[in-house]
C-alpha cells in the first residue's frame, strides 16, 4: 500500500473531534469545511484511481506483448492479425482518424502488382527539341502575336515549309510531350483527393504507379502505416 495513503489514514484516526483554536481565519475557515470524514473519502477515490490505472498498465503491457509477437512473425500474419494490431495501437497511441483510412487503404487498395507502390500524380507537359529526333508535333508561331496559330494556318504554312516556300514572319518548332512530377502519395485515394483540390491547375493529370524499391525510408513509413489502419467510421 501507498505510504501517502497510510498517512492519510493516521492522520484521519488521529484527527480532532473538536475544533482547534487559535488558528488564522483562513486556517479556521479550512477546518470548518474539511472533516475527517472528507479525507476518508479523497483516500477511497483515489485507491479506486490507483487499482484502475493499474489495471489499464496491465491490458497495455498485454497488448505490447502481443504486438511484438504477431510482428515477429510476418509470414503467418493475416489480414485479420494486422486490423487487430492496428486497433491495438490506435488505442494504445490515440492516433487521429485520418491514420487509420491510409492504413486500410495501404491494406486493400489495388497495388498494380508493384512492389512498394508508390501512387505519383503527373502532369503533362511540351518542350521544344530538335526535329531530327523524336517529336510528337509541329508547331507555328507568329512572331509578332502571342501564342500558336490556328490550326488552319499551322496547316497551310507547313505545306509551304515542305514545298520550300517563303514562310516569313513565322516560327516553326518541333514540340515533345513529356510528363512532368507533380506530387506523391501513399495511395490512389490520397493522388485523387489532391487532384480534386489542384487538378484544375494542372494540363491533363494523371495517376501512375510507380515503386519504392530500395527506398528504406518510404518502406519503413509505409509498413508502420499498414499497422495503424482499422475499421474508422464511414470507411465502407
């Protein structure tokens, strides 16, 4: 037992049965409020406290232990196992909500059979390159305007160019299209939540799948993410 708590006992024994006196006003006004028997009652309240503290380290040691065993044996862990570790640890950290939907959806979303998937968002995007290599498209500018010129135009000035014909006052480009990285998430749901928010920003975005191979750090924070999902309200 606590030695505070015998102390509080003694002192609850051995307390008056009649007012002290001569004590300050604010000493007086403490005794008149405060009984042994309201100190009898602070002690019960908190031995109650102390046995369900104890009893809460208990149910977290147990659950510790059987985390570290179901980790330590990743070949015979089931779906079943990771949700319960997962709610493990939910309760045992108080992680937020928004942990628990990526960690099930780590778990069950569609990986493109790729190792350590990696969900990137990608826009495309045109440079200028030679055209003696490989290109997707011809381009004409008028260099006294803003920007390329109808298609109309574009196609009665290429006749010329391939007819060599004058084309002055015009520019001719060969245009590649190429993608350009825009961001990266753990899962597709997180790669279409951003494009609702940005996508109208972007020039025709897309999802690709690409792999975490080799990349410890990635890996590490994705496998502790697939053991903190469980069920969250509104995931189904």
């Amino acid at each position: 037992m606590d030695k505070g708590i015998e102390a509080l006992r003694e002192a609850v024994r051995r307390a008056p049965l009649t007012k002290p006196e001569g004590l300050s006003p604010a000493w007086q006004a403490y005794f008149d409020a405060v009984t042994p028997l309201h100190v009898a009652e602070l002690i019960a309240t908190l031995e109650q406290a102390q046995q369900e503290c104890q009893a809460i380290e208990q149910k977290l040691i147990k659950a510790a232990v059987y985390i570290e065993t179901l980790e330590s044996e990743p070949r015979q862990t089931n779906l079943k196992q990771l949700n319960e570790i997962a709610e493990l640890k939910r309760k045992c950290v108080g992680l937020p909500d928004e942990f628990a939907r990526i960690g099930e959806n780590l778990r069950t979303q569609d990986n493109r059979i790729t190792s350590h998937p990696v969900f990137v968002v990608f826009q495309k995007e045109e440079m200028v390159v030679s055209e003696e290599f490989d290109h997707d498209r011809i381009a004409w500018v008028w260099e006294c305007g803003d920007g390329e010129v109808e298609d109309r135009t574009a196609r009665r000035l290429e006749a010329l160019h391939q007819g060599c014909r004058d084309t002055r006052g015009y520019s001719r480009y060969a245009m590649k299209s190429i993608k350009r990285f825009v961001t990266a998430c753990f899962t597709e749901d997180g790669c279409k939540d951003y494009l609702r928010q940005n996508g109208h920003n972007l020039n025709e975005p897309f999802i690709y799948v690409d792999s975490a191979y080799r990349n410890d750090e990635w890996q590490v924070i994705r496998n502790w993410l697939m053991t903190v999902g469980g069920t969250v309200e509104g995931s189904e």
